[in-house]
C-alpha cells in the first residue's frame, strides 16, 4: 500500500511538471488566414518555456530557435507571393497554421474616416454604393483583414485581441472601406494576396498614435506630454471637487435647460464626472496598445488618414504628424517605409491650415506621398460618402511609391511663383500631361498686395503655369488656392488629379 501511494504521489509530481511547463504559442498576428509580406525576411515570434527549443516550418523552409526569457523569434528568408501554406510551429506542443498566404501586406490606420466600415453606420450616410460593392467582395476570398479593437494602454503592449478575415459578403461589411477599396486596386493591379491590418479610432489626434518617448524628445511636442501628467496628476483633485459640488452642478443644469426650453434654444449638454486621463490614451496610449503589438510585423507600408482632431492645432500639426511617422519607421527600423496619406476633405470646421501640414510634411518627407480628395468631399458631413476614389487614389500613390512604376500619381502641387506686369505666375509639379480647369474657369484663387488683404482673383492657365491677377490689385505679392474651411476649387491635371490646396505666403 505505502509503495502504492509513494508512485501516486510520485505520478502526480510529473504530470504537474507536465502543466507547468508553457505551451508553446505565436503572437496574435500568426493565426489561420493570415497574409505575410512577400519579398523581405518576415519575423515569426511569440512565447515559450524558457530555454525550449522552438521549430517553424513553412512553404519549403525549415527553423530552429530557443525561447529566451519566455520569448522567441524566428525570421524567415523572403518568400514569394502564393498559398494557401500551412505553418508549423513545434515546441513542447504543436501548433498548425492554416490557409495562409504571401502577398502584400498594409497598415490602415488614423481616425474615424479611416475607421468607417463599408457596411451601414449608425448616425452616418451611407457609403456610395455600398451594396454593390459587398457583392464583388466574393471576388476577393485573397484579401484579408486584421482589425485591432478599441484599447488604451499606459505602456506597449504585446498582445492583441483579434484575428485575420477572409473577405466575403458578409465580413466586408465590417473592413474599413478605404482599407477594402485601397486592397482591391492592389490585388487587381498585381494578382498576389492582400493583407489588410486595420487600426484606427474616430476623434483621435495624431499624438495618441505616437510614442511618448518620441514626444518627450522633441522640444516642440514636450509640452503635450507635460500637460498630459499634470492632467494625471490634477485629475483626483478635480473628481473630488466635482462630487463635493455634484448636486449643485446638476441643479444649476436643470435650471438653464428649463431656461432653454422656455426661449427655444439649445439645451446645454448634462455634467459628467472628469474623465479619468489615464484611459483617454493621450500621449502614446493608442500607439502602446494598437501599434507596438504589430511591430516589427512585415509590412509593406502605412496609409493613414487622420487630422481632423488635430485641426485646431495646425501649425503644431507640422511637426507632430511627420514625427509621428518617423517614429513609426525607427520601432520598424525602416526609414523608408513608404507612408501614404490623405489631405482632409472639405469641411465646415476642417482649417486649411490642416491641410497645409500635410502639403508640408508630404514635402519634407521622403518616401510619402497625399491624397488630395477637395472634389468628393461634403460641406456638412464630416465622414464623406466617396470612400472609393479615396481608395483608389491611394492605391495610385501605392503603384508609385512603394512599387515604383513611373506614373502620375498626385495633382497639381504649387511650386514657386513670379511677379510680372501686375500678374502673379504660379509652376506647379505633378502637372502630369497638362494642367486643366474643371467644369468651367477656374475658381479659389485669391490675390492680395503689400496690405494683406485678399479679394477674388481671375486665374487662367497657360501652358504648365497659372496666371493670376485682380484689376484692384496692381502690385501684388501673394496668392491663395482654396484657402476655406470648404473651398470649391477646380484645378485638376489631366489625369483627373486636384490639385491641393496652397498659399505663397506661406507662415513660418
């Protein structure tokens, strides 16, 4: 009996041993239906028992590493478009990966127009077309989507809760559209597979998608960090004080929406509690919890649109947005990594000085390139309808920049100007196969002298050049394009290409 209960206990002991020891287990990212990035070496990695000794196989290739720390990586020699593959990962256990495929890989991210599915929204229009194009959908079983969820984070994180989807009728409801129409150009344009990693949120500005290590660097930005930890450390004293108070608060609300009724105004909005700024992810916390678990993914590059909530702050605008992306190529540790974005539509509340950095940033950037889209947007709608010429057109900057076949892929972009005879001659690039006015002469040009102030102009276009001038204006010295919140302007190229909104003078 005692020798009975001496191998009980002793079985017992090894198949706990068994328990501890960790299964071995790939990042999120490596799950069935994924797509990796033809062409470049694609690492693999994920978590392991310490010292475990990790095999992967894939499409001819075979493995070996040692988990370090809990952690491995495998790197995989560049691969050529196809599939589907399966993937095997042996450690303690085994894992197979199925219906994977090799192909073009994409990060989509930015804020809500990015975000917008194809499908039905609550609260917005509906996209043009929409029911048409869920129906091709079926012809793109090889386009698939990663789409991170809604989370913040204090610290970079290096796990997500998400998988890959195949495309069809009923999952392209739910695929960003301008993710969905940008993927389909490409997958038509080269027949490989097309990987879709879809991160974005509506209402964010750019600073949450950063790093706080690259804001804290940058003497321009420090301040947005430092406002971020006294809003952190105010924040007790300010919930305290507003439940010290919450029942006057209240009552005074109650008695200016009484108020309002009477005179038919508009009801002032009810109270609430300060938000706690920890879980608003200010400073980093999007990049911590929806950027740092993709990386060092293989990607090929990042379309992104964003800026809305950053509008007010344009001139800051010019330095955060494109230390923004050069944070995101140093954590790739790819200075090239082609990043193309779209200029915001127009818009009532949208400044033209937003869209001003942008222009600046595609000028001073290598390797990115703007969408311009002032044709297709709308006035009184912040999320436009026209989703697939955003697509489009990104894909076109897609063929030029990242895949370096030689065609026009943006509109007009002013250049410099001359002074002559009371006229204002304004070169343009990207002129493309000529300059053209849409719909009739052109319009949105503005002119002003030495006195600043600017009045209608009549611009006509010669050759490669605009010509401006203003009868009122006899020594002129600036001139502006589309300078509103939502300009209606008509300078296109003729490859039907808008040409984006610009002024000479220029702030520094």
């Amino acid at each position: 009996m005692k020798r009975y209960y001496n191998l009980l206990i002793v079985t017992t002991l090894i198949i706990c041993c068994l328990h501890l020891k960790a299964n071995v287990n790939p990042a999120s990212l490596f799950c069935d239906n994924a797509v990796l990035q033809r062409g470049v070496v694609v690492p693999v990695w994920g978590t392991a028992d310490n010292n475990e000794k990790i095999t992967l196989e894939f499409a001819g290739q075979k493995i070996s590493t040692t988990a370090v720390n809990g952690n491995w990586m495998i790197k995989l020699k560049p691969l050529k478009a196809g599939g589907p593959f399966e993937m095997v990962i042996t450690g303690n256990n085994k894992i197979i990966l199925k219906n994977i495929l090799v192909g073009e890989v994409w990060l989509c991210s930015g804020q809500s127009n990015m975000e917008r599915q194809l499908g039905p929204r609550r609260g917005q229009k509906l996209i043009d077309n929409w029911r048409e194009e869920v129906l091709d959908a079926v012809n793109y079983p090889n386009i698939r989507e990663f789409a991170l969820p809604h989370v913040t984070a204090t610290q970079p994180q290096k796990e997500v809760n998400a998988k890959w989807i195949i495309c069809d009728t009923t999952s392209v409801i739910n695929f960003s559209a301008i993710g969905f129409f940008f993927g389909r150009e490409l997958c038509k344009k080269y027949n490989v597979p097309i990987g879709l990693i879809h991160s974005s949120w509506g209402g964010t500005p750019a600073e949450k998608w950063t790093s706080r290590a690259a804001l804290e660097s940058n003497p321009e930005l420090k301040a947005l960090v430092d406002d971020y930890d006294k809003a952190i450390h105010d924040y007790p004293l300010k919930l305290e004080e507003y439940k010290k108070n919450e029942s006057e608060i209240l009552k005074k609300w109650s008695a200016d929406t009484s108020l309002a009724r009477q005179n038919n105004k508009t009801l002032p909005l009810k109270p609430t509690a300060p938000i706690d700024p920890m879980k608003s992810g200010d400073c980093g916390g999007l990049y911590n919890a929806m950027i740092a678990p993709l990386i060092p993914y293989a990607i090929k590059g990042v379309i992104w649109y964003q800026g809305e909530s950053n509008s007010v702050r344009a001139k800051q605008y010019r330095t955060l947005f494109p230390a923004m992306i050069n944070d995101w190529r140093n954590k790739w540790n790819n200075s090239r990594l082609p990043f193309l974005f779209v200029q915001i539509a127009p818009y009532r509340s949208n400044t033209p000085e937003l869209r001003e950095a942008q222009l600046l940033t595609w000028q001073k950037t290598p390797n990115t390139s703007m969408v311009v889209i002032t044709d297709i947007g709308d006035s009184i709608n912040i999320h436009p309808t026209h989703k697939r010429p955003v697509g489009e057109r990104l894909a076109l900057a897609a063929r030029a920049i990242a895949y370096k076949e030689a065609i026009e892929y943006a509109g007009p972009v002013y250049k410099s100007m001359k002074i002559s005879d009371g006229k204002i001659i304004l070169s343009f690039t990207h002129v493309g196969t000529g300059l053209v006015a849409k719909d009739g002469a052109l319009k949105g040009f503005i002119i002003a002298g030495s006195d600043k102030k600017f009045v209608p102009a009549t611009a006509i276009i010669s050759e490669d050049k605009v010509i401006v001038s203003a009868e009122s204006i006899k020594e002129p010295l600036a001139v502006r394009y589309g300078w509103k919140n939502s300009p209606d302007i008509n300078l296109f190229n003729k490859e039907d290409l808008p040409a984006s909104p610009f002024r000479t003078d220029v702030e520094k």
